[in-house]
C-alpha cells in the first residue's frame, strides 16, 4: 500500500513502560537491532499512512527523532505524563490543519509487529463511510469482573467480548470531538480512556470492527517482549 496524504496517524510513545522494567523507555528498546518506534512507524507507513506524529517523553526528543530517521514524513513532539489520552490530543493538536478532512489512525508503538494488512483494513473500513474502526480479536481466556476486594462479581459471556488492538482509525472529526468531550472529564491516569473508540463510544458514534492479528501483540511485559523478539526474528529471516 503506498502512502496516501489523505491518511495521518499518531503513534503514541510517550510512556516509560514500568511494566517492562527495562532502563530505556519503552519505545526505544531494542527488537531484532531497532527500537520498538521504527518497527511501529514503518509498519504505519507500509499499510499506507501519509504524515505520522509522535508523541515522545518530553525529556527524549532527540533520541526519539533518531530512532525514527530515514522513514519520511515523521514528527516526533512531547507526549503527556498523565495519561495515553491526554498524549493523543498534543499528538492531534500537533497535526493541526494537516490533519482536517483525513482519516486519522492511533496507534500504539508498544505494538511493533502490526502487519500493514491490518493497518490498511482499518483505513478502508473508514474510507467506506465507518466514523471509528477498531481491530479486534475473540479471546482466548475466560474474563471476570472482580470487585476491591478480590470478589468475582460476575462473567459476561465470552462470545460477547473481543480484545482491542490498534491501530484505531476514525474520521477526523468523529476523533476530535471525541477527544474533546473525553478532555472536559479529566484526562489524568484514573479517568483517561485506555482507547480511543472509548471516547467515540462516550459520545454516542458507532464503532466497527475489522479483524485484528496475532501478531499485532502490545508488549507489555517482559514477556511479550520475548515474543516480538522471536517473530521479529522470524520475521527477518524469512
Ligand atoms: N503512552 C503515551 N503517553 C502516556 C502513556 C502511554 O503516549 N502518558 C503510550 C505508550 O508509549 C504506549 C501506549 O501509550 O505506546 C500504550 O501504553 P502502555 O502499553 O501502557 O505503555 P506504557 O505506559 O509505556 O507502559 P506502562 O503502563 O507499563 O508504564
Ligand atoms: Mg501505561
């Protein structure tokens, strides 16, 4: 898919990955010789977004613009401390009248190895007329809603849940107006939406779905991390 401007994305890599524990933060790590960014960034680009924004530590900036050298159209600016939501909206704030009339995906660089077949069916479903699109997949465990103290308070049927990955598109509007409805109800850690289709969904606007992958996995934990490693792997030497 060659890269459209009528497509922008922003590629959230403002969190330090406390979960992952490692020294750097988390986009910078290191997967088969490139950082976790350039992996997610040129995976954007294949699937055919156009201008790609993002959002580093404000303490990283140039570490970050070097990460993502030789890739074209990339601008990396300050994400948010606060929250993944409240470093989506700089990252759309920073695309500005660029991004008017587009359709605009979020992504998270914490997932490297989304195939840019995923990307692409996400763009289309939008370009088809969809407001947000979402990939997803069936899940595999079982899920239970637990209360403060440790007590199952009930088990919503497993065919009736997926598991969300990104990239998310919507149309520009569609997020803007999500973004600014979810920013006059606090975008710090404890209120923030953990997705974008939350917010589109909080104002009323319907949500597709287009199939996710595997491969599309967010590392998270040191695990996750040992996986990618492996594909990547895989990947490079077929
Ligand atoms: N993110 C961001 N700004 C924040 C928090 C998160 O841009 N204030 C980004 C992360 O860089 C990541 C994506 O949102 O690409 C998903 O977040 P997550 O996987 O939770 O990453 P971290 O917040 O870095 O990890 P942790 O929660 O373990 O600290
Ligand atoms: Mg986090």
């Amino acid at each position: 898919m060659p890269p459209s401007s009528d497509v922008c994305a922003v590629l959230t890599a403002a969190g330090s990955g406390s979960r992952l524990g490692c020294e750097l933060p988390k986009a910078l790590v290191s997967l088969s010789g490139r950082p976790l960014l350039w992996w997610a960034a040129r995976g954007l680009r294949a699937g055919g977004v156009g201008t790609i924004v993002v959002t580093a530590p404000a303490s990283c900036i140039a570490e970050f613009r070097a990460a993502i050298d030789g890739l074209g159209d990339v601008l990396v600016v300050a994400g948010s401390d606060r929250s993944r939501q409240a470093s989506v909206a700089l990252g759309l704030a920073a695309l500005g009248d660029r991004g008017a009339d587009t359709v605009v995906l979020v992504h998270d660089a914490a997932r490297p190895l989304t195939p840019p077949q995923v990307t692409a069916r996400v763009i289309d479903a939008v370009r088809a007329g969809a407001g947000a699109v979402i990939p997803v997949l069936p899940v595999s465990d079982t899920l239970k809603t637990v209360d403060a103290s440790g007590l199952v308070t009930g088990t919503p049927r497993r065919a009736d849940l997926a598991a969300v990955q990104t990239p998310q598109g919507f149309r520009w509007d569609v997020l803007m107006r999500a973004h600014e409805a979810g920013a006059s109800l606090g975008a710090d850690e404890a209120v923030a939406a953990t997705d974008d289709a939350g917010l589109v969904e909080a104002i009323g606007v319907a949500v597709h779905t287009v199939a996710g992958d595997e491969r599309s996995l967010k590392v998270t934990r040191p695990l996750d991390l040992a996986l990618a490693r492996l594909l990547a792997g895989q990947e490079q030497a077929d």
